[in-house]
C-alpha cells in the first residue's frame, strides 16, 4: 500500500512540475557532461604521459659549423669526439642508466625534417649540414636524465643535451589547463543543477502542501512525506547522468576511438570501453546532487 501510494505521487509530482523537471535533467547533463570530459581529458593525459615516456628519448646533439657553445670552439664534432661519446655511453658509469641508443647522422637528421615539416614552405630550404648530427638514448629511468646531462653536457663535440620529456611536459600543462578549466565550468553547473533542484522540489512540496498536512495529520512518517519529493529529483538526475554518460560513450567511440585513433595511429588514445569506468562516478554524483539538495530543501519547506 505505502510502495503504491510512494508511486502515485512520484508519477504526479513528475506530472504537475514536467518543465521544471525537464530542466533539472538538461542542467544535470550539462554539468556532469563536463564532469565527465574533465575525467576523459585526465585519463588521456595519463594514457599520453605512459605512452609517450616509454619512448621519450634524451638527446645529445653535437657540434655543426654555426654553434655558439664553449665546447664547439673546435668547430663540428670530429670522428674522434663522436667516437670519445661513444666511448663514455658504452662505459659502466653510464650504461647502466641506458637501455640502448642509437647515432643520427646530419643526413638521417635532414630527412626525419622533411618528415616532420614536409607540408612547412622552409622544409626546402634546409640543408643536412645545418642540422646537428645526435646520439638517441633511451633510458632505464626517464626521470634520471640529470645523469646524462652532466655526463656530456662539457664533453668537446657536444653543443647540447636535450630530454625529449621536457617539451613533452609543455604540452601536458596546456591539456592540465584544459582540463582545471572544465572541471571549473562543471563546478559552475553543479551549483545550478543543486539551486534548479532545490527549486524543483520546493515548488512541487508547496503545490501538495494541503495533501502533506492532512499526511501529517493522519500519523505518515516523515519517511513516507518526504520520499516521493526526493525521488522525483533522484530520478531526473538519473537521467541526466545517463545521458550524459552516453554521450561521452559516444564521443569515445565514434570521434576518439574511430577518428582521432585512425588520423593519429602513432598516438595512444583512450578507448570507448576506458570512457565507462566513469559511468558510475556520473551516476552517483547525479543521486547524491540530487539526494542532498532535495533533503536540505525538505527540512526548510516540510515541517514534519
């Protein structure tokens, strides 16, 4: 009898507050939608940083006619000072930081260029004796390049000593960025979604205050007055975190995984199936947004 009562009037406060329910589920799609894309963003930042680390390289680049540097006084590197560098990362002191490194001479340098640049006007007017030839090592611990550097760093025929990780880290504080400014703006919609509740559940107990009374009157428990108020809001907030749920499931699929995974194959992307480890969270933070503001509402509007 209380389960069929409880329905009944979840199914007309629904009825009666339809435009304003309909606007709690838009505004709860809204914010956890960006809820979401905030926690999509950090998990493709960290599937970057796992990828991309592993193959980050640290990069001595050596001597050419134009450098500036106190050890290329001498001019370019000698066959001599390449094989000195050769030496040192083959000695035990160094190599058990490295896994294994590789020589990249001016004309390997000249056609990774015109690789990287070939849709760039200049990649015609570079020549392989303006780029630096350069050992590749790869490292045992990425986070222990300090160790190369000061290694090579004054080593004759050395101009530089490059950690790829360094312009890796650059880009991953503009995607941080990225991601603080959407959980901003989610922040933002929660406080709406919380406020559009409250008024939803406030309106809907202030139409039905004459039947609550007589509810009140009869002996109901404040259980049985206020569940049907809290459920209404739990329910369109439900709805909004599915919502919301599919369409990041969606934009996973068809524009992450299908697109940017196809344009892109030599980027780890996430995958649809990576997206639904939010689903949950977006579920729970919609019944507990909803939950909360309806209750706190109730104390204030019901006097049970």
């Amino acid at each position: 009898m209380r389960l069929a009562f409880v329905l009944a009037e979840i199914g007309g406060g629904l009825r009666r507050n339809l435009s304003m329910v309909v606007s709690v589920i838009l505004v709860t799609f809204v914010s956890l939608t960006f809820v979401g894309a905030a926690g999509m963003l950090q998990m493709q930042i960290n599937q970057m940083k796992g990828f991309w680390y592993d193959k980050v390289q640290v990069a001595i680049f050596l001597c050419v006619d134009t450098s500036t540097s106190p050890t290329c006084a001498g001019g370019p590197a000698t066959e001599e000072q390449k094989q000195n560098i050769q030496t040192m990362l083959d000695a035990p002191a160094v190599k058990q930081y490295v896994t294994s490194w590789t020589y990249e001479s001016q004309d390997d340098a000249l056609k990774h260029f015109r690789e990287q640049f070939a849709n760039s006007p200049i990649v015609d007017s570079v020549t392989a004796d303006q780029l630096p030839a350069s050992f590749r090592v790869n490292m045992v611990d990425p986070e222990k390049y300090q160790i190369i550097n000061e290694s090579f760093a004054a080593t004759p025929g050395v101009e530089t000593v490059i950690d790829q990780r360094q312009l890796l880290e650059r880009l991953f504080s503009v995607m941080n960025v990225a991601s603080l400014v959407a959980v901003g703006i989610a922040g933002l919609m929660i406080i709406c979604a919380i406020l559009l509740i409250a008024t939803t559940i406030r309106l809907s107990a202030f139409s039905r205050r004459r039947e609550t009374g007589i509810m009140r009157l009869v002996g109901a428990s404040k259980m049985v007055i206020q569940l049907p108020f809290v459920l209404e809001g739990v329910i369109a907030a439900v709805i909004g975190a599915s919502l919301a749920s599919v369409t990041l499931w969606t934009v996973g699929k068809f524009f992450i995984e299908d697109y940017l995974a196809d344009q892109y194959k030599d980027t780890a992307f996430i995958s649809a199936n990576q997206v639904l480890i939010l689903v949950p969270g977006l579920l729970l933070l919609g019944i507990l947004l909803s939950g909360v503001s309806s209750l706190l509402t109730l104390r204030k509007y019901l006097k049970v």
